[in-house]
C-alpha cells in the first residue's frame, strides 16, 4: 500500500510518501480502502514528537492520521454490521494509520455512510469530530435545550463540528469567536453560527453570558473566557492550538464565579466510555446530512502532505484539508 511516514520527529520534511505491506484485520476490526484522510493538529502535534515521552504515544517511523473515509476491504473475525464495498467513516484507536491507501480500525469506531449523498472529503473532515462534539456537548458539558454555546477557534477542524452538533442537539444562541484575520472568511461561512466575532474583542458581546465555552485554542484565551461565562458554565478545554502549554486558570476565580472547566481529549475519553461512540458517530452523519456542517475542505494528494501541513502550521486554512492517496490527472 502507498503511505505517508513521519521517518522522524521534525518540521513537515519529515513526512516521506512510502510503500508498505497491505495490513490484514484481526478480530474486531475491519479494513478499509481509503479515499481521503482528514489532516488534523493532532497529527502536527505526534509529527512534532510533543508526547513522544507519555507512554503509548507513536514514535517513528509512523502513518500520521486520525480518521479515514473509503470503502470496506475486508472483515475482521467476528465483525458484523458491516459488508465489503460499503462506504464508512473510521477513527483510529491510536490516533495514527490514516495517511494510507489502506487503513485498519477498529469496527467499533466506524460508521456506514450508505444511503446518504455525503461528499467523501466532506465526510471525512467532519463526521468523525461532529461525533467527538456529541460526546463533548452531551457528557462532559450536558449541554441542556435552549442553552448558549461560546465556540473559540470557529473556522478551525474540530471548532467547525460543534454549532451544527450544538444546534441538533437544541442549543439557542451560538457564538464563535476567531481571529482578527480570519473575520472576512468568518463573514461567509455556511456552518450555522448566530455570529461570529474577534476573539481579542469578547466584549464585543456586551452583557452577554454563555452557557457552554468549547476552547480548542487554550491560553490567554482559556482565562478571558471565564468573564463571559453565565454561574453554572461550564468551559470544555479541548485542545491548545495556541502552543501555550504554561498557562494555567486560577481556581479562586471558578470558586467566585461558580463555573467550572472541565477537560475533553477523545484518546483518553472513549476507552474508558465506549458507549457514546455508537450514537455520537450516529448523530454526526445526521448532522452533516443536514447541512449543518459545511466546512471548507481542501483535498491534496499523498504527495503533496508536506505542503499540506506547513499550510496547518502556518494557520493559513479557513477549513480542513484531506489527503487522497490518488494523485491528480
């Protein structure tokens, strides 16, 4: 199979296009053909080696990627549910194995998208993190009807899935916030969003209070978010794409302010509650079938995943990007 490695920790150069034996699925699993791997932070954070000293985190040479979409190639022993040819949406177990022409998940964190008219690369760039805002929005920040939701980072890959997710789920007001450079490209997104303002201007709500924060961004951010937040929010801290891994909130504010933050990261959530896979993934396509999750998707081929993250470096992109193993004609 043709594959994309991080031979090393380093800059994007490190990524080198490859040929590697086809996999084989074991018990539970299923094996895919991919059409398109999403790119995501997670995927720039491994390549970086920012974990590489936390036990179980991937060392190189490694397929970077998170979540596929394709066709199934073959069943695993005892998988059911699913048929050869059909198209899914996967997610890795590890985190990693996506930046391949053939990718083996775990059956369990796939989802069939038959019978519904989804755009692969769409598909892919959005089911898989629609289906992490579900479990984030339901039980982590139990998200109540009728209730507001603050989203910081909102163009960004994993920001863009929750208005859709937060609306289908009865959310009423929802806000994002980015930065100053990215207003003009916020001024035309189709994801559903009541409004979107400068993340450096919070006051630009006025008095307005908000439920539910989801904080993808982190530092100095993450502590101005508390001014906003209603008695009784709750802020979800689900990434730190700011790169400042010192900050840190001071717990006497929570106490005054009667708010709490709470953590969200997938990898070490859903082990440990497999339960809310099923239905989030369930959920997810059903948003994305109803137009609630129309990102902007930039697809490039395997051989072009170096330019593909710098661009994810750089903050360039008003969506995601997805790899596909075919190269253009």
């Amino acid at each position: 199979m043709k594959a994309v490695q991080a031979v090393r920790y380093g800059d994007p150069s490190v990524l080198e296009v490859v040929e590697l034996p086809d996999p084989v699925p074991g018990p539970g699993e299923i094996a895919i053909d991919v059409t398109h791997a999403a790119v995501g932070l997670i995927d720039l954070f491994f390549r970086e080696g920012h974990f590489k000293d936390q036990p179980g985190m991937p060392r190189p040479p490694f397929v970077p990627g998170l979540e596929v979409t394709g066709t199934v190639r073959a069943l695993g022993e005892g998988v059911t549910g699913f048929t050869v040819g059909e198209r899914v949406v996967s997610m890795s177990n590890g985190g990693i194995g996506g930046y391949a022409s053939v990718f083996i998940g775990r059956a369990a964190l796939a989802v069939s998208l038959e019978g519904y008219d989804i755009d692969p690369a769409l598909a892919v760039s959005v089911v898989p993190n629609a289906a992490m805002a579900h479990v984030a929005l339901t039980r982590v920040a139990q998200l109540a009807r009728g209730e507001s939701v603050l989203i910081h980072g909102a163009l960004g890959g994993f920001s863009a899935a929750f208005p859709g997710m937060a609306k289908q789920l009865g959310a009423g007001r929802v806000v994002g916030t980015v930065r100053a450079s990215k207003l003009q490209a916020a001024a035309v997104t189709k994801l559903p969003y009541d409004e979107i303002i400068d993340s450096a201007e919070l006051t630009a709500v006025g008095e307005e209070l908000f439920d539910v924060v989801i904080d993808p961004v982190g530092g100095e951010l993450r502590g101005r978010s508390l001014d906003v937040m209603r008695p009784g929010g709750r802020l979800i801290a689900s990434g730190n794409a700011s790169g400042d891994w010192g900050h840190s909130v001071e717990t006497s504010r929570l106490w005054f302010k009667s708010v709490a933050v709470m953590g969200f990261n997938a990898g070490a959530y859903l082990p440990t509650h497999p339960d809310t896979v099923k239905p989030a993934l369930e959920a997810a396509v059903q948003v994305v079938a109803a137009g609630l999750g129309r990102t902007e998707v930039d697809v490039l081929p395997f051989s072009q995943a170096v330019t593909a993250h710098e661009r994810m470096t750089s903050r360039s992109l008003n969506g995601r990007i997805a790899l596909t193993p075919a190269e253009p004609t």
